[in-house]
C-alpha cells in the first residue's frame, strides 16, 4: 500500500512540473502518448524540460535527488542541458531528531555520551539524505589517554534509512523499465543500468566502515604530503552507523572571499588541487570520487596553511593499471594531435570491435577532438575531453566502464574548482608532468627498475631451488626418453617379427610356385 501511494505521488508530481510534456515528446508512437497529450494540456507552470526535471526530483524527496546528482555525471548519455540542470541539485534535507541521534551513537558505542566525550554537541553541524554530523571533543582512557580533549567529528546513518532507500530504489527500477520500453532513447541512456550503479554507490555509503576505510587508505596514501590533509580514524569508536573522526578546521573552497581574506594563494590552490587529484588518479589508482564544494575545505592553521582538507568519502574511485595506461595515453595523444593513436587505444583496450576500421575510428575522433585546438589550453577542458571520446565510442558500440564515468564526473569537479579559483588556469601544464612522470615509472628505465625491485622477494625465493628444478626436469626428461626408447624398440622388435614372416612367406609362397612349374613342365614334357 505505501508503495502504491508512493507512485500515485511520483505520478502527480511528473504531471506537477510538467515533465508530462517531455515524457510524451519522447515516447513511442501508442496509446500510452495519446492519453499522456491529453494529460499535458492542463500541466500547471511552465518550465525548460531541464528545469522540470531537476523540480521534480527536489519535490520526490533526498533518495531521487541524489540519483539526479548520479545521473547528471553521465554526461555521455544526457543532453548538456538536462545535465546542467541535474548538476544544480543539492542535498539539503532538514536534520532527525537530536534524541534519535544520540541513542544511535550510545547503541553503537555500547556507552553513555558522557563516558567517550567531554561533550558533544547536540545540533548537527551538517545533514544530508543518508546521515548528519555532530561535533564533539573526547575523554582520553587507559588505552588511549592521547585522546584527551581530542576535537572529532561524529557522523551517524538517519534511522531506517535502509528500508526507505530500498522503498525508493524498487520504485526507481520500475520506473527504470518503463523508461526503456517506452521511451524513443531509452535504451540508448541504459535507465536499468544507471539506477543499477546508484544501488552501488548508495549501499557503499550506508556502510561507515567502508567510508572510515577509503579514508584510512586515501591518508597512508598521502602520508606526510604537503597539499593534502585526510582525517584520522578512531577506529575503536566506529561502527556500520556511526563513525568517529578527527574534526578538521578550514574555510570551504567555495568561499574565496574569506580565502582571500585569510591570504590564500588562489593560484597555486588551483594548480595544487589538480596536481593532487591526478596523483591520486595515476600514481595511486585510488580518488576521492565525491569532490564537489561542501566537501572540500582550505587550512588557515599557521602549521597547515593552504593545505587542502578532503572530507566524505563514501564514494572513491579506483582504477587498474590498464585504466590508467589507457588515459595516460589518450590525453598525452590527444594533445599531440595522434588521434590515430587515439583510436588505435580504443581498439587495444577491446572496447572497440576489433574488426572495426582504424581509419573510420581515427576519422571521428578527429572530428571530434580537432575543434579544441582553435582555443588556447588554458580554455581546454580535458573533463570534456574525455566525455566527447566516451560519445565518440558509444557511435561504435563500446560499453564505457562504470570506473571511467566517475572519473570523467570527478574530473569536471576538479576542473570547475580549478577556473573558479583561477580563471587563467592551463589545466593541461600543471597535469601533464604528473602524466608524464607516470608514463615514464610504467615504460622507462625507472619502471624497469621499478618492476625488478617489486619481483625481487619473489626471484629470491625461486633463484636457490633452480638447480634442483632442472636436475629434476633432467632426470624426469631422461625417464621419458627411456620410456620412448623402450617403446619405439619394442615396436621395432615386433615390426621385425612381422617382417621376417612376410618374407619367409613370400619365399614359401615363390619356391612352392616355381616347384609346381617346374614338375608341371617336366611331366609335360
């Protein structure tokens, strides 16, 4: 019954905002179009379909707006205007009750607050759809007196979250399918895989174990790192639904007039947070997938000063060494005009056919990417670089990697940060020495050397038995010689056998001939 008074509500609000309009516009020519024109004559207000869209997502509440925050990444797939608009949503959602906040966080430490924490703010500082924040100093204990007076950052899952996440997302497969049948390009913007993907990312963030643990990782990663500050983990202190941090001080990115104020150096901010994100993209592997303002601070902390502070990594992308070769060589290509290479590195990565045509492959990507270079490369956006090639590869039915659209998502933040706090930026200078130095680990002399030191402990182990592994070849290739000798002999003794059979019956057989002619001739005679 909820459910079905869920989808009486999605109903009315699709008519609400008149996206009736754009749904009937798009759909397959039925009886389901005719009923939705006649519907869309009395559509209250009136709207651009991007706008009605990003409405109507707002009004159904903070599970379908941040599938809209999801779906406005795969710009591969939705028209630049939709996209925009999706790119507005924000995850503003009102907080849960400070009592039901409080009971969760003693449930999960199996402790009273005033056991853990000197004290601990009762107002969250921050809410979203899946959790909020509340700020807290700690008690040090036997185990850990460090702690004492220790500033953190409590964060804690709202309360049945799971079960009205699992509500929402039926409804969305539903409506998932219903898109794809109906709908002229419906199976070309895959609706079925995409709410697929938000299941995953939704899921991942409703785990804050996962949360603490990229973030343990993406901090050994930049370990003593003069650009990037990550939280600690008290991990004594964190569950599924609660986690405990270090409470990290700074200015959002966002504000650059309190920035300023402070004497950031807006410059070399941009230059350090694109030389970071494509450190963690090509020398780790591993990136904070979720860099969108409200989640990206600046140190003002004299000890820290400039220093960026990533915070909320529920969502992190991870890359093999294949993805990374992959578009180390498509930017370093692109940029110098080898779009043959381009399109050879389609066709290796077997995304591509391998019966497709290079030529016909190089010809588009030409087309494609060949407009850029009228600008000058500050004003090149390798986010949209990427994104054009995705499309370029979709004409030739190549199934993009779910990695690759949350990095081409990430990149587009990173870059929008970049120019928002320098507009002059060339995104291109400050990133192509980190792809280059990569190139060079995986292809150069120092990657060789690299390698070797990495197969090291495993050549220690096996150089000392090589003497005993080719004896023992030796002797097992001597015993199957002697085996094949035997056998061949043994096939050659009864060859022979057979052979002097057939001669000493050819023999018998010729002399007994000759003896009947001769008696024969002779009676005759």
């Amino acid at each position: 019954m909820r459910q079905f008074l869920r989808l009486l509500k999605i109903i009315f609000t699709i008519w609400r905002f008149g996206l009736l309009r754009i749904v009937r516009d798009s759909l397959k020519p039925g009886i389901v179009k005719l009923i939705l024109t006649a519907l869309s004559w009395v559509t209250p207000g009136s709207y651009t379909r991007g706008e009605s869209l990003r409405l109507a997502l707002e009004a159904l509440g903070p599970i379908f707006v941040k599938f809209g925050q999801v779906l406005s990444t795969r710009r591969d797939l939705l028209p630049t205007d939709i996209a925009d608009e999706l790119a507005k949503l924000q995850d503003q959602v009102p907080p849960f009750a400070e009592d039901k906040s409080i009971a969760l966080v003693e449930a999960s430490l199996g402790k009273k607050l005033s056991e853990v924490f000197i004290s601990f703010e009762r107002t969250p500082t921050a809410s979203a759809s899946v959790a909020q924040v509340h700020f807290a100093v700690l008690k040090g204990t036997e185990k850990y007196p460090e702690w004492e007076g220790k500033e953190v950052a409590v964060k804690v899952l709202r309360p049945g979250i799971l079960s009205i996440i699992e509500s929402d997302l039926a409804l969305l497969k539903i409506l998932a399918g219903l898109v794809e049948k109906l709908w002229r390009d419906g199976k070309r913007l895959k609706p079925k895989e995409n709410v697929e993907e938000f299941d995953t990312y939704l899921h991942d963030e409703l785990d804050l174990m996962r949360e603490a643990a990229n973030s343990s990782q993406l901090r050994r990663n930049f370990e003593g790192s003069t650009k990037l500050m990550i939280p600690e983990m008290y991990w004594d202190l964190c569950g599924l639904n609660v986690m405990v941090m270090e409470r990290m001080h700074g200015i959002p990115i966002s504000k650059l007039d309190q920035l300023q104020a402070a004497g950031i150096d807006l410059k070399k901010l941009a230059s350090d947070g694109v030389e970071i994100f494509f450190t963690q993209v090509f020398h780790d592997g591993f990136f904070h997938a979720d860099m969108h303002p409200g989640n990206i601070f600046v140190s003002v902390a004299p000890e820290t000063f400039g220093r960026y502070i990533a915070l909320d990594f529920g969502i992190v992308g991870a890359l093999s060494d294949v993805d990374k070769n992959y578009l180390a060589q498509n930017f370093l290509a692109f940029f110098n005009r080898d779009y043959r290479r381009v399109a050879e590195l389609h066709i290796e990565s077997g995304w591509v056919p391998k019966e497709t045509r290079v030529e016909e492959l190089e010809g588009s990507v030409r087309s494609v990417c060949e407009p850029y270079f009228d600008r000058p490369l500050k004003d090149i956006s390798l986010g949209l670089v990427l994104m054009r090639l995705f499309q370029v590869s979709r004409r030739f039915n190549v199934e993009i990697q779910p990695q690759l659209t949350l990095l081409q998502k990430t990149l587009l933040n990173v870059e929008g940060l970049g120019r928002q706090l320098d507009p002059d930026m060339d995104l291109w200078k400050t990133a192509k020495p980190v792809l280059e130095r990569w190139m060079d680990q995986q292809i150069g002399i120092r990657g060789f050397i690299d390698r070797i030191k990495d197969e090291a402990p495993q050549w220690s182990k096996l150089v000392p038995t090589i003497p005993r592994l080719v004896v023992k070849w030796l002797e097992s290739h001597q015993e199957t010689q002697n085996d094949v000798t035997q056998e061949l002999m043994f096939k050659l003794l009864i060859e022979q056998k057979q052979t002097r059979k057939l001669i000493w019956g050819t023999i018998l057989f010729f002399g007994g001939l000759f003896t009947g002619t001769l008696f024969t001739l002779t009676w005759l005679g």
